[in-house]
C-alpha cells in the first residue's frame, strides 16, 4: 500500500508539474501575441487614420473624430479634386515618382549586383581597402551628402533636371554591400569553375547562370531602392525648382504649406491627405508584386547546409 500511495503521489506531482510547465507555456506565448497585436496596431494606426481622413471633407476634419469616418462620406470628391486641382498637376508628380523610382531602382540594383558579383567572385588587388571604404560611405548620413551633391551637380548643369535625382540615386553602399554577402552564399565557386572549364566566358557566366541565381537579392535592392527614392524629399526640393519636375514628396509639401497659410480655408488639406493615402499604393502594390522573390530568398538561407 505504501508503495502504491508513493506511485499515485509521484503521478499526481508529474501531474501537477506537466499542468505547471503547460500553463507558463501558454502565458508566456499569449504575452508574446498580445505583445504582437500591440505592436501592429501601433503601425496600423496611422494608416487607418490616413484612410479616415481621406474620406471627410474639409470641414469634418476639424469637427470629428479623426479615427473614424463622418456622416458625410466625401471620398470620390476628395480623388476627383485631387486628380483635377491646378490643372492636374498631381497626376505629373505621380508620374515623376515613378519616373525617378524605377530608373533609380533598376540602375541602382544592376550597378549593386555587378560590384557585389565582383567582389564576391573575383580576387584583384586593393580589394578589401576599397570594399572597406564602402562599408564606410554607409556611415554616411543621406542628408550630409546633399549640398555637395547641389555643388556637383550645379557645377555639370543637371540642377533642376531629372538627372539631379537619378544620378545620385543609381550608387547605393549598403545595397552592394547586400549583394556582395547574398552572392557569396549563392553561387558556388565549383559552379563557375565548371562553366569556366566548358569555356563560357565571364560575361557569359554572369548574365546567363549567376544573374538567374541572384535574382532574390537584386529584388531586395531593388524595392529598398525603391522606396528610397518615391521617399526622397530634401534632395529633390534642393535640386528642383520648377514644380512640373516636382515627386510626390516635395509636391504634396507644398500643397500643405499653402493649406496652412490659408488656416484650412480651402480644400488644400483633404487634397494632401487624399494624395498621401494614393501615394502609398504603388509602394504596397510592389511589394505585394515582389513578395515571392523575398520568401525565396529567405528559404534559400535554410536550404543551404
């Protein structure tokens, strides 16, 4: 019997221990998704405040509750007068974004890709001294490099032009940097000594099997290019002058500024706000677009041994 009430305790105890592990298992898990949960509607909120925002009037802006939507629901106006205000000057600034954002981008991530590849694949000398002064020009604050950038530009004529914002967009530091790691762990030297021994040549070997495994970290550059530059303000309100060249950012800027010199007279802040809400689709769209390019990347680093 007393072996018997020894067997039952320690069952009850293994028991009581196994509910004890399960129990701190759950609550430290349902402390971490509520956490989550805080931390994305954190990120949420202004987003959904943006879309609220863009469905009220002028007027209601002022006079209601500004996370959710008034009576009077005034979306379609707000697109339209958005659309067709000052001659449709918005649609031109739209147009500018994506203009700049897909030149700079898709140049920005070549140039990346092409060094990255180089550095990763290829021994010649100066080669760390000059990857060090790159890692080094990413220590650099963007905004530090702005008036030399004026100054340099003023000096060769592209001020208010195009150009005053492509050029500077194409170099990239950090997105080199992602390439140069990305490559080495991608492409096998094995893999190159092989074309190399068919007799491809380099171009050959980069254009027709590197570039296809690359692909993952040439869209990860691409997008952080991306939004880089259809976020770029001080760089193109210093460099542009004449409002038909304007982006997104620095057009919308003034439209604010004239809203508030106008105290909200005028309908200025329901178009700055509707504007907003428009430029952030092409961004959301892309990524959504480019998504799967991202999760191939990012299993690619659990399949390798």
């Amino acid at each position: 019997m007393a072996a018997l009430d020894v067997n039952a305790e320690a069952r009850a105890g293994g028991s009581r221990a196994a509910r004890a592990r399960q129990y701190g298992h759950w609550t430290a898990q349902s402390l971490v998704t509520v956490f989550m949960l805080l931390v994305l509607i954190y990120f949420l909120i202004p987003l959904f405040w943006l879309i609220v925002s863009a469905t009220k009037t002028n007027g209601d802006l002022f006079a209601t509750f500004g996370l959710w939507f008034s009576p009077d629901f005034n979306l379609w106006n707000n697109l339209r007068d958005t659309f067709t205000y000052d001659g449709g000057i918005f649609l031109t600034w739209l147009w500018n974004s994506i203009y700049y954002s897909v030149c700079s981008s898709l140049g920005a991530s070549f140039i990346a890709t092409l060094g990255g590849y180089a550095f990763a694949k290829f021994r010649f000398p100066g080669r760390n001294l000059v990857f060090a002064l790159i890692l080094g020009a990413i220590m650099i604050p963007n905004t530090a490099l702005v008036v030399p950038l004026y100054l340099l530009l003023s000096k060769v004529g592209l001020v208010n032009t195009p150009w005053a914002i492509i050029l500077p967009s194409l170099v990239t530091p950090f997105g080199l940097f992602l390439m140069r790691v990305y490559a080495e762990q991608a492409i096998s030297d094995d893999l190159l000594d092989a074309g190399r021994v068919d007799g491809a040549g380099e171009w050959h070997l980069f254009w027709r099997v590197s570039l296809r495994i690359l692909v993952p970290g040439f869209v990860t550059v691409l997008l952080l290019t991306f939004v880089g530059t259809w976020n770029n303000f001080f760089l193109p309100q210093l460099v542009i002058s004449d409002p038909t060249y304007y982006p997104l950012t620095v057009g919308l800027s003034n439209w604010n500024g004239l809203a508030q010199g106008f105290s909200g007279s005028q309908i200025l802040f329901t178009l700055v706000l509707t504007g907003s809400l428009l430029s952030i689709i092409p961004l959301i769209a892309g990524f959504l677009f480019l998504q799967r390019y991202w999760q191939r990347g990012l299993t690619f680093g659990s399949l390798k041994g």
